[in-house]
C-alpha cells in the first residue's frame, strides 16, 4: 500500500488464508475474562448480521466503525450472485462520482500572487508606486526587481512541498474485482458504486468503505473472519479480524482470508478520503511569516507616521514655490520610505536558515521548509506517535506470569512446543524468537521443525470453538509423552481449573500486556492440566526514548503521546518512559456534553491521548495552537499526514509513508525520537543568530529612518534613493557572518518568539 503500513510481520505473498491460534488474534490475545462489548455496528444494521460470538473480541482490537445513513443503506441490498447491472452501476456512479479523492489545486498564478501580500512587501509596493510618480525610473526598477525576486524565492519554496494529496491518491487500490452482470470481473477501483459487490481476497488493497457478507467468493456461507491490517487508519502494526456484518475501510490490506464484501462509501466519503479532505484545507500562517510581519507592521507605522510630518512641514514651509510641488516633496520622501525597508532581512533570514539546515542535515534532520527552523526552535508542546517512534514497533517477549515451581525457560520451551512455525504472524513470530534467544538448546539451532530433547508427535493448529492450540510432545530422555495447551488466557484458566489466577489475567489486562496461556499434562495424564503460566508481550520502547523524553523537558518542551491504540496500553507504555498517565480516551475531544474550554482543557492536561482517528489528531494539534502553544507533531502513516500539516512544525520519521512525508516539514532519517533533540538544540542556536540579526537590522532600519527624518526637517537635504539601498546591501552583507557565528544556548522553559502582546520585541522566559 504504497508504504502506507507500518506493519513488519507479513506481505502480501503470505501463505493461503489458514486458522492457527496466532492468525486469530481476537482469541489468541484475550487478556481477561471480562465480557467484550459487542463490536459497534453502522445504523440501520439488520439484526441477523450482529456477532453472536462477541465474547472472542481481544480488548486490544482497535475497533473503527462508521455510521451508514439510510438513503444509502437502501442501495445495499444487491444480490451478491449477480452484482449491479452495468447500467445501474452508470447511474449510480453518475450519482455519487468515481471513487478517488478529488484534488483541488490553486491557480498557480494566483498563488504566485499570493507572495506579494505581507508587510515588507507592502512596503517594497508603496515605495515602487512613489518612485513611479516621480517618475524615478531607475529606483522604480531596482524595487520592482526585489519585490520580484523575494516573491519568486517564497513560490518556488512552497511548490516543492505541495504533494500531500497525490500520496494519498495513490495509497487507493487501483483495480478491484466486483460482480457485474452476474460475473466476476476486474475494474478499475474508481469505477466502483455504492452496492458493488467486491471480491476481497488476501494481498488486496480495499478498495472502498465495505460491509462483509460472510459469503466466500465462491459464493457459499462462511464464519471465518478475514485479518485485516489497518494501520493505514489506526497507526497500529498488528493485524485485526473482521467477520460477517463488520466495515472494513479503503486502504487496509487483507493479510488472510477471503471474502465477499458490499461497498457503501466511496471517493472523499471514505474514511480514508475524509484525512485527505482535512489536507485540503489551507495551511495556516507560519510562526515565522508573523514575526516578519510584525516587524513590517512596526516599520510601516514609524515610515508613515515620519513621512506624514515631513510631507506636510514641507507643504506648508515651501508652498506657492516650486520647491512647494507635490511631486518634489515625494521624491524627497521617497528616500525616507527607501530608509524603512529592510532590504537585506528576507535575504539574510534565509542565508542564515539555509546555513542552519546544512548544519541539520548533517544531524539527520532534514528540513523541507526554511521557516521550519525557527518554528521548530518555538515548539512548546511535542504530539508525537506511539507506534515505531517511541517504541520499536516490534512484540518482544516481556516478564511471564509463572505458576509455582515453573522457571522462564519452561513456559519459554512449552509455548515454542505449541507453536506453528514458518509463519508470518506477529506473535507466533515472538513466541518463537524469544524461546531462540532464552533458550540454550535451540541458539544455533537451524531445524524449526524439532527440538533437542523432544519429538513433537502431533500439532493441532488453533481451533476456533475452543480457542487453544494444542501439540502432543515426547520427552526422548524419559520417554513422557505429555499435552501442551497454549491460547487465550480466560480459556486456559479453565482448562487448568485454576480460577484462583483469575486475578493476575485481570492484572495483565490492565497493564495492557498480550497474554497466552501455557498448559501441559503431568503424570502421564492426558486429561490432566496444569498452569504453567502466562506468556507476555508487549511493543518495547526504544532503549532511547526515556532519556529522549528527560531531555526535551529540560529544554521546555512538553511530549503528549497520541496513539490508536488502546488506553490500558498507552498508559502501560507511558508508565515505563517516565511520562505522566494520564492518557484520556480520543472520545474527550469530541464529547458533546463539554464546552470548547473544557475540551482545550482536557488537551493541556493530558500527557496523551489513545485511540486516536485522523480527525482526532488533526482536532489536537488545532486545539492546542488555538491556545497559544507552538506545536510540533511526528508521524510515519497516512493517518498522521493531515495532523502534520496542521501542526506548525509536522514532523515525518524514520521509515515514513510518501503522505506523511509530503505533509511535513521536517523529515527524521534515524530512528525513534532522539534527533529531534539535536533538531531542537541546533535550531535554538540558529533562531539566536536570526534574533541577533532582526534586532540589529530593526535598530539599524529606526536609526536611518531618524536620521533622514531630522537632516531632512532641518537641513532640507537630499540623497537619491538608489545610494539609500546601496548603502542598505553593504550594511547587511557585513551583517551575513551572523548566520554561522558561535550562538549560545540555553536551556530554557520556552520560547515564544519575537513578539508578545504588550512588547515590541520579546524573548520570554518562563
């Protein structure tokens, strides 16, 4: 899916649609034996297509669902031996429009005029219009060049970045196979309508928003459920399971099974197409732009209010001569404008980001916009993901829950007895990589299929009904042939008669941890079942994510985890990077019972936030900036990419999707979050000499402006415009070896910019 899956276990060349415990991970996960709500249903949903085996829902199951309204829902109810007709396809699709996202594109002109507003460039036109009616030709055309030449740096800049929107066009599937006609054919994905029947077979891209039918292609009932990989919309590695009556989301990918599915949304009514339709809404004034244009602001007021006493001195001193002409007045007033202008600032502004992003780059941070630099050295509060940025991405094997008498290396050894091998599942992977790595007899141990020791006589895959694998093994030293049971946690305890452990599965559960089973037989019973304990697994932080966290506190920055995870996970995971717990539940920033205040509240509080959407994302970064804060937000996903273009510094890490890539500003090229770091130090440097500089240029700017003013009052005196400027370029190219001199940085609680409400100029510390 065009690198859209930050999934590491399984491609699409996986083995055919099989059962075993860790393909299901509904069941095979289940940490507690609390009742699971049933999964959430569209409107209208008819009765006989609710689950009737909730109870196998995992608490880590991320569940996305969406609402189907009813003028659609009538459009459902093909026969799904036939298909739409081709005819009614037409008319449908002439109805609802081809399934792809729409672009919307600005005309490029127009943008390119779009450079010339702002106040330094007021200023540059107000000058040029002056200077055209005196009719001073030459400094008419050295403005007119410069005003040019910034606007043309800015257009070329910008168009770069903007391709956000084609990644997400091309993370669709382009062909599908629906019914038509009463056959199977293929077709190009935009063609497909509401009420397409679609084929969903393993490896396929979604194609639309669908509802499964429980009917295989081949037309028959089936119970089985198809394993989804969604990270597309959740962020999430591990794949999910979806059985009949359940939606399933255009651009996810079918990892097992095959399925029947009936389309209801599609283009921008998808899920996927309303994160593209956030990406179209135009990206907000950066820090930067404002801070520059503040200063424009500044020197405007000071030049008109200067040019004003001047014209009008000289008005009322020199009228009925010919010294009294309008036209003479401006051209000394002129000089004056010429005066405010700080020619060199954009230019020299630049050189010295341009400077600091070489300096970035050799950190593996590398900047896409300029301006980014500054705004980065601003951030006050981090937003960053949880999956493959904190943490590896990878199911490592975590502390187990042993019964008494039993060592790590026995539930290690059993649980690798009952387990298929040469299979692409996330956890069956990490069953078997952790016995490898604890256990002694299988390091350097290249046969998969047998262990030192022990003669695997049987294996029966997992079976549905009862939830558990289960493999017979023979002991070749005692000649003991005994059972190994492994499945979900619930169904063990029962098997074991070990309801006293009832609590610790609860525990498990709790603390957000993957729980398996582990039983065996003993005395040669076969009917008899002992506990040997719980195999836990977790998603690891990175070994520096901890330290990462401590270092950008010092540094005034503040990290809230978003992540589409479960909250008992996100807060498992917070507690072990030294972060506060309280993560709040996605539903907080769009409850209907709360005021706009509160909800801003409940984001400044949070440390995070769990099972997270896109929309979710996008609405915390935008609360957040509403408030004042500077945000900075990272991201790998298609789900992120609108957040990042939201947020005043989007940042794309190590191992990103082309989407997430093109909607930020900064691109990571190591791993986790230890660049941004160095990103944040380097930049805070850069932003010193950018501050010395803008200090420097606005003194130096006032003193001209004062200095003309009064020679110009009392003396009459008059310089040409052209000598104004010339002496303006030289003053600011002695000024350029600011861009790489030695900045001293502090570690301070923040910085807010330039600016404040009360204060010209305002490097706070707070």
């Amino acid at each position: 899916m065009d690198g859209s899956s930050k999934s590491k276990n399984g491609k699409n060349g996986d083995d055919g649609p099989k059962h075993t415990e860790f393909s299901e991970s509904q069941e095979k996960g289940e940490p507690s034996q609390i009742e699971h709500e049933p999964t959430p249903m569209p409107k209208n949903k008819h009765k006989e297509d609710k689950h009737e085996n909730d109870e196998n829902r995992d608490e880590h199951d991320i569940q996305v669902t969406d609402e189907i309204p009813s003028e659609i829902e009538e459009l459902l109810h093909t026969d799904s031996k036939s298909g739409l007709s081709t005819d009614e396809a037409q008319t449908r699709l002439e109805r609802f429009g081809k399934n792809e996202i729409s672009e919307y594109k600005q005309n490029r002109f127009l943008k390119f005029l779009s450079y010339f507003r702002g106040s330094i460039a007021y200023l540059i036109e107000i000058t040029c219009i002056v200077a055209a009616i005196v009719r001073d030709w030459t400094d008419f055309g050295i403005i007119l060049a410069l005003l040019f030449v910034n606007a043309s740096i800015g257009f070329i800049e910008e168009t770069r970045a903007e391709s956000a929107l084609d990644s997400l066009k091309q993370s669709l599937a382009l062909k599908s196979r629906a019914r038509r006609d009463g056959k199977l054919v293929e077709l190009n994905a935009a063609d497909l309508v509401p009420g397409d029947i679609v084929a969903l077979r393993i490896g396929d891209i979604i194609p639309a928003d669908c509802r499964l039918l429980g009917i295989g292609v081949s037309g028959s009932e089936t119970e089985t459920y198809l394993n989804i990989d969604q990270s597309a919309l959740t962020g999430e590695s591990l794949p999910v399971n979806r059985k009949k009556g359940d939606c399933v989301f255009s651009s996810s990918t079918v990892k097992q099974g095959q399925m029947l599915a009936v389309v209801y949304n599609t283009g921008a009514q998808t899920y996927i197409g309303r994160t593209a339709t956030l990406m179209n809404m135009p990206a907000d004034q950066g820090h930067f732009q404002k801070i520059i244009n503040k200063i424009g602001n500044f020197l405007i007021l000071i030049t008109v209010l200067l040019v004003t006493i001047i014209f009008v001195y000289q008005v009322v001193k020199f009228r009925n001569t010919e010294q009294g002409d309008v036209l003479v007045i401006l051209q000394d007033v002129l000089v004056l404008t010429v005066a405010a202008i700080p020619v060199g600032l954009p230019t020299v502004l630049s050189v010295t980001m341009a400077v600091g992003a070489k300096q970035l780059a050799s950190k593996k941070v590398i900047v896409k916009r300029l301006t980014a630099i500054e705004e980065l050295a601003s951030v006050s509060v981090l937003c960053s993901d949880k999956t493959g940025t904190m943490t590896l991405n990878e199911l490592k094997f975590d502390e187990p829950w042993l019964s008494p008498g039993y060592k790590k290396s026995d539930i290690l050894l059993y649980a690798y007895l009952c387990s298929e091998q040469s299979t692409s599942d996330a956890i069956e992977m990490a069953v078997v990589a952790a016995a490898k790595q604890g256990l002694d007899i299988l390091k350097d141990h290249d046969d998969e299929h047998d262990v030192p020791g022990y003669k695997i006589k049987s294996f029966t895959p997992f079976n549905p009904s009862v939830k558990y694998s289960k493999s017979t093994v023979m002991n070749l030293e005692t000649k003991e042939t005994f059972q190994i049971a492994k499945g979900a946690p619930q169904v063990i305890v029962k098997l074991t008669g070990r309801e006293d452990t009832t609590n610790a599965v609860t525990d498990l559960a709790k603390r957000g941890l993957r729980a398996l089973g582990v039983a065996k037989t003993v005395d040669e019973d076969l009917d008899k079942w002992e506990l040997v304990g719980f195999v836990c697994f977790l998603d690891p932080p990175r070994p520096d994510t901890q330290e990462t966290i401590h270092k950008c506190k010092n540094l005034g920055v503040k990290i809230k985890m978003i992540t589409g995870d479960q909250v008992i996970i996100a807060k498992e995971m917070a507690q072990r990077l030294g972060m506060g717990r309280v993560i709040l539940d996605a539903n907080h920033l769009i409850d209907p019972g709360k005021s706009l205040d509160e909800i801003t509240a409940h984001c400044e509080r949070a440390d995070g936030f769990a099972q997270v959407t896109p929309e979710h994302k996008f609405r915390v970064v935008e609360l957040l900036k509403k408030k004042g804060y500077l945000v900075g937000m990272t991201g790998d996903g298609v789900n992120d990419a609108p957040a990042l273009k939201k947020a005043n510094v989007g940042i794309a890490v190590a191992g990103c999707t082309d989407a997430a890539r093109s909607a930020s500003d900064i691109v990571l090229l190591a791993p986790g979050l230890s660049t941004i770091v160095d990103g944040i130090i380097t930049s805070r440097a850069i932003f010193q000499r950018m501050r010395s500089y803008a200090l420097y240029r606005i003194t130096s700017t006032i003193h001209f402006l004062l200095f003309f003013f009064f020679i110009i009052l009392i003396l009459n005196w008059k310089l040409p415009a052209i000598l104004l400027i010339l002496i303006a370029i030289l003053n600011d190219a002695a000024t350029v070896v600011i861009s790489v001199d030695n900045a001293k940085v502090s570690l301070i609680d923040n910085i807010n910019g330039f600016f404040s409400n009360d204060e010209l100029i305002c490097w706070r510390y707070s």
